[in-house]
C-alpha cells in the first residue's frame, strides 16, 4: 500500500476552495462557464456550491457520473445539483446513481427506485441500491462515464448506507481507471469519533468494512480514508487521487444549525439535524423487539414498546445523562414495529446538543430496559438468529455478549473506548478539517 500522504488530493491546491466564492466571474473561466456569486449569506459553503461558484470548471472535459440524491443541492434556491449542472450546459453528465431511497427521494428504508430515464434531465438514473463493485464497473461501461461525483448529506453512522454505495463505488473506480470527486458536506454529528470499530465476520450491507460506528469525518475525509486503508484489500486496487472540493467555513466543532445551511431530509426518517444527534446510537433499537419511532413523526427520538411503561423513563432521568433528558411518551405507529399498537416509553429530549453522545445514550436506554421488562428482546433479522442485527449494527459480538451479561451501561461503554482512542489515531493521516 503506498502513503496515504500521496492520496491527499484536495481541489484546494487546484485553486478551488473558499477563495473562489468570493468572486462573481472567476480569473481564467469562460463566459459560458460563469455562475454567479451565490447570494445566500451563510456561515458554510458546501462543496457543490463551491464548485458551482467556480462555474463547475471542476468537471470541464470530463464525463461524470453523479451519486446523489435529494440532498445534493446547491443551498442557494434549493436546487438540485443535477437540475443545475444540467441546465447551466456546462457539465457533461453521463449517468446518475441513485443510492437507499432514490435520486429523487422517492423510496423508502431498504428500497429504491430501479433504473429509469430522469423525466426532468432526460438523464438515465441507474439503481445502484445494493449495487456492487461489479454492478457498477457495468455501469460504468454502459455510460460510458470517466469521472465518478459523490454529493450526498450523510449523518456520519457506519450502519447508514450511503458511505457504503460510495465505497463500491470506489473499488469500481479503482479498477477500471475512473477519477474519482468528492462534493463535501459537514458531518452535522460532528469531528469527534464514537463506538465501537467493526470486526471480521460482521460486515454487512449496514456496515461493509472497518470504520467506527460515528466516525466523525465528512464524506471526503471518509473517502480518503477508505482510500488509504481499505480499499486495496476489498478491491485490489486503489484510486491514484480522491479529489474532494471542500466545504468553505466549516469547522468540525460546530452544530448543524451553526452553519447556516438548509438541513434537507437524508432519508424519509431523517427528518432533523436533531435526529442524526441520537440515530447513531438510538439507531441499535431497530436491533430490538422495540419501535424505534418509525411510522411517527419523530424517528429515533420516540422509543417505545406495547409491554413498556412510565417505569423507564424515571429510571433514566434519574441517570442524569448528559445532554438528554427523558419524557414518558405514548404513541401509535403507522408502519413498522407495532404497527397500529399504543406503545409507551420515552422522547429523548436533547437539553445540550453538544454534550450528547448518542451510542452512550441508547447503551443506558437498553440495560435500563433490560432490567426492567422481561419482554425486552433482540428481533430477528429476515428471520436469523435473534442478536446477529444488534452485532451487524454494533459490529461485532462484544456488545451483545456484554448486554445478555448482565453488565452495566457504563462498563459496556468503556468497552469501546480502546476503538474510539485507536480509530483517532488512525483516521488522522486522511483528516481535511482541522480537529
């Protein structure tokens, strides 16, 4: 494997970066080429309205294939990345990927909206759900793409997919000699790393490699990492560059709400920056035979089950976790776990954003369920072994080991410090943001 300090190829050193949104006509671009200054007066700039500032002269000469879906936008009017490299003529687009839920956003969890011709762009939309490696080289060839674009919002969680579609992505790019770029965007659960690191034998479509379960980089530094350390095992080969246009004004410290920009849903039960907040840990209850808040109005935030009561909500309050405090909630899903059931349990209620850690949140949420409902179990996954989800989720069987153990939130929390400390190291040779 080469040095990952020869794979550190940021746009910046191309001249692209947050200088070159301060000018309306950029030195050197064509008339033809010319966007103006985005007039949104925001803290943040995205990478796509960096590149859109610079009259897309990133994508100039190349054939791209574009993974997005309705987060990709320009932030100023809302606009779809695709709709406005599209309509600006400047951008010769050979292909969209449609990840988990679609490009237009029209799927829900676990599906996708196949291939089809966008009837917006006259773009061929390929599926590339579950797609991998093979599938897109395949994709590739048919498009006849030579530059690979990923610009989607991602929350920053291992058992979210969209890193993962990027990652296929990647080893497809690697092999067949197709450049690869990189449009970031803040990470809105922040730069610091939680969790546990995924082990051999628990991979899975929700977690394809080793990464933490909140790794706390952007989709750049994720790609740069999975370039330096993974990518040659899984695929063979690596990219001789990730080019990443980076977000201007970001700094890994703050609060989604600190940068100014529209938080445009990731997927349909993502509705708030606030959700991402807790889904990296509140997430491990779709691991459970409890709702995790899917078919309300608040996923991931409303936890609950038939046989639960107001018993679990005194018993965390009286935790005193940080960030969070508890409100005995009932409520009725439309889909999903207990559908059309009343459940009782909790809304997690976040009091300080900035002091939550959302996998130590969920640990104290399930052992104070454990020891409270007999009910309380592991739901089976497509009909597997109940506990395999929760190892998938958490990546390997030390949590649930511990869990059925017996033994307390806080030590099981301590169990994965060791990963968060190792993981913080070895992320830092792919880092963009200064931490």
């Amino acid at each position: 494997m080469s040095s990952p300090v020869s794979r550190r190829g940021m746009l910046a050193g191309a001249g692209i970066g947050a200088a070159a949104v301060a000018a309306s006509v950029l030195p050197g671009a064509s008339r033809a080429h010319a966007e103006p200054t985005p007039s949104r007066d925001a803290a943040v700039l995205p990478g796509a309205d960096v590149a859109h500032a610079d009259g897309w002269r990133v994508f100039e000469g190349r054939r791209i294939g574009i993974i997005t879906n309705p987060t990709g936008i320009i932030a100023d009017g809302l606009i779809s990345i695709v709709d406005a490299m599209h309509a600006s003529g400047a951008v010769d687009i050979g292909a969209v990927f449609g990840p988990e839920h679609g490009f237009r956003g029209t799927a829900q969890a676990g599906e996708s909206e196949g291939t089809y011709v966008d009837e917006r762009t006259g773009i061929t939309v390929y599926d590339a759900y579950g797609a991998d490696a093979a599938k897109f080289e395949e994709f590739y060839t048919e498009s006849g793409v030579d530059t690979i674009v990923f610009d989607i919002q991602d929350v920053g969680v291992r058992f979210y997919t969209y890193i993962w579609t990027m990652y296929e992505a990647m080893i497809a790019a690697a092999r067949t000699g197709k450049d690869f770029i990189v449009l970031d965007r803040p990470n809105p659960v922040g730069g610091t790393p939680h969790g546990t690191m995924m082990r051999d034998g628990y991979t899975s479509g929700v977690g394809k490699d080793k990464i933490l379960q909140a790794h706390g980089m952007t989709v750049g530094e994720v790609a740069r990492y999975f370039n330096g350390e993974l990518l040659e095992e899984a695929g063979g080969a690596t990219l001789e560059e990730v080019q990443v246009v980076q977000v201007a004004g970001w700094e890994p410290s703050m609060l989604f709400a600190e940068t100014g920009l529209p938080f445009v849903m990731p997927s349909p039960n993502m509705p708030t920056a606030e959700t991402a907040l807790l889904y990296y840990g509140t997430g491990m209850f779709e691991a459970t035979n409890m709702s995790e808040g899917r078919g309300t109005t608040r996923p991931f935030e409303l936890i609950g089950a038939p046989y639960a009561d107001h018993r679990w909500a005194a018993e965390l309050n009286e935790r005193g976790l940080p960030g969070v405090e508890f409100r005995e909630a009932y409520f009725n899903p439309t889909f999903s776990k207990h559908e059309g059931e009343v459940c009782a349990g909790v809304q997690v209620h976040i009091t300080d954003p900035r002091e939550v850690s959302s996998i130590d949140v969920a640990t104290h949420m399930m052992t104070a369920a454990r020891d409270l409902y007999d009910d309380f179990t592991w739901r089976a996954l497509d009909g597997d072994t109940p506990g395999r989800w929760i190892g998938l989720l958490t990546g390997s069987g030390m949590f649930q080991r511990l869990f059925e153990g017996g033994v307390s939130a806080e030590r099981i929390i301590a169990s994965w410090r060791a990963d968060e400390y190792s993981f913080e190291r070895k992320r830092r040779p792919y880092l963009i943001y200064s931490r």
